[in-house]
C-alpha cells in the first residue's frame, strides 16, 4: 500500500516471540497473525537433534531455521509486527539481528522443559527489553501455578507471568495485551521517576 507521504503510514511496532526449542513460538505467531505467517520451517537434521536433546518434544519433525513473522493490525495508526525467533541453540546468533529495536517480548516456558526458557530471560534481561512470560500449557503435562513458574525460572516481582495456549487466537491476543500492559506499565513508572525530582538539593544532609 502506498502512502501520499510518510506521516500517513502506520507507526509499526515490534514485539519478539522467544523461548527454548520447541516451546510453540511457531505455532502461537501463526494464531494471532492476520496474514498467512511467513514462516521458516525445515526438517530437523540429526546435527539439529544433537545439540538440541529431543526429550519431551519427540513429535517435533520440523524446526524454525531463521524466524517467524506475523502482523496484526491496532488500529488504522498502529500495527504490531511479530517476530518469532529460532529455537536451536545453533541459530541463537539470529537473535540478535531480530531483537534490533523490538518494543518488547513474549517469553513462551514450555511445562514439559521451563528450564529452557532461561537463555531467552537472560537475553532480554542483558539488554533492558520489557518481557512477560507466557507459560504454554501443553496438554496432559503439570500445571504449574504462575508463582511455581516465577520461582524456578528465578523472576523478579515485576516480570509478569501468564498462562497461555499456543495455539488458540483468543489466548494468543490476551497475552500479547498483557505484554503491551506491561510495557505501559514500565515505561510510565521510568517516566515518572525522571521526572519526579526533587524540589530543593539543599537538604542540609552531608
Ligand atoms: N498440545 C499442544 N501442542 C502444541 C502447543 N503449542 C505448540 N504445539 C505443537 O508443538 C509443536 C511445536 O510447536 P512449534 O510452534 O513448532 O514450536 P517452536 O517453538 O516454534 O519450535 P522451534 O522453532 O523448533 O524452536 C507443533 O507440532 C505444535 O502444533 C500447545 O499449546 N499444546
Ligand atoms: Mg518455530
């Protein structure tokens, strides 16, 4: 769609769909995205199940070899785009390109392995972007509460953590509201904390 100048174009936002191999990255962009998802599925090869033990995911026969990309339109001046990233830890270094001026990230904890979400908190914790994690219920696996998840995965008070289904839409748009809340949320409390200085430096105090 072309534009008469650029201040007519929608301003485009960018949140990242991250998380350990296998956790539904794929399958929630694909849920919430407007348009067919564009994604970048291939077969796993044995040099893939190497390094990414199958345990838990057995039935997994594909994987994201760069990224997936979803849009879902706001309104008519806002736009979200979706980036999901690649699972395998072989294709980590794609991380870093897809993160370049994201808004924010959903963290997908897969109940049947919540340990492999850390690489993706620690990612986004090293470089100051705003993320909630999604807990993606798998079905017949334990249901861990919220509190259960923030403990083992060691989250401060602030991280939000949701419960989701992948595959749903419905599930899939809460949380992406959730995360928006919570950017919100952040980027008030940073506001206000700039701006709240104090009125008189003389205290008296030494
Ligand atoms: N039962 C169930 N299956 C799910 C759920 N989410 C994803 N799946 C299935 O799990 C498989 C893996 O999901 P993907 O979306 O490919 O996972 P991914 O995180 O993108 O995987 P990588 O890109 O390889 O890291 C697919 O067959 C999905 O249909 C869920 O919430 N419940
Ligand atoms: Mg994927």
């Amino acid at each position: 769609m072309a534009y008469a100048n650029d201040c007519d174009a929608p301003v485009t936002l960018k949140v990242l769909v991250a998380g350990g191999f296998g956790a539904g990255k794929t399958t929630f962009v694909g849920a919430v995205s407007e348009i067919e998802p564009l994604s970048t599925e291939e077969l796993l090869s044995d040099l893939g199940a190497g390094a990414d033990p199958l345990h838990g995911v057995e039935a997994k026969t594909t994987t994201t070899v760069a990224l997936d990309f979803g849009r879902i339109t706001l309104d008519d001046r806002h736009v979200l785009y979706l980036f999901g990233t690649p699972g395998q830890h072989r294709f980590w270094f794609l991380w870093e390109e897809l993160c370049a001026g994201a808004l924010g990230a959903v963290v997908l904890a897969d109940t049947r392995r919540l340990a492999d979400c850390f690489p993706a908190v620690d990612f986004f914790e090293r470089r100051g972007i705003g993320f909630i994690v999604a807990v993606n219920e798998f079905d017949s696996c334990h249901r861990y509460t919220p509190e259960e998840v923030r403990d083992a995965v060691g989250l401060g008070p602030e991280v939000p953590v949701v419960r989701c289904d992948a595959r749903l839409t419905g599930s899939g748009t809460v949380t992406l509201a959730s995360l928006v809340r919570h950017l919100l949320c952040t980027s008030a409390a940073r506001s206000m904390s700039t701006t709240s200085t104090p009125l008189s430096t003389d205290s008296g105090e030494t």
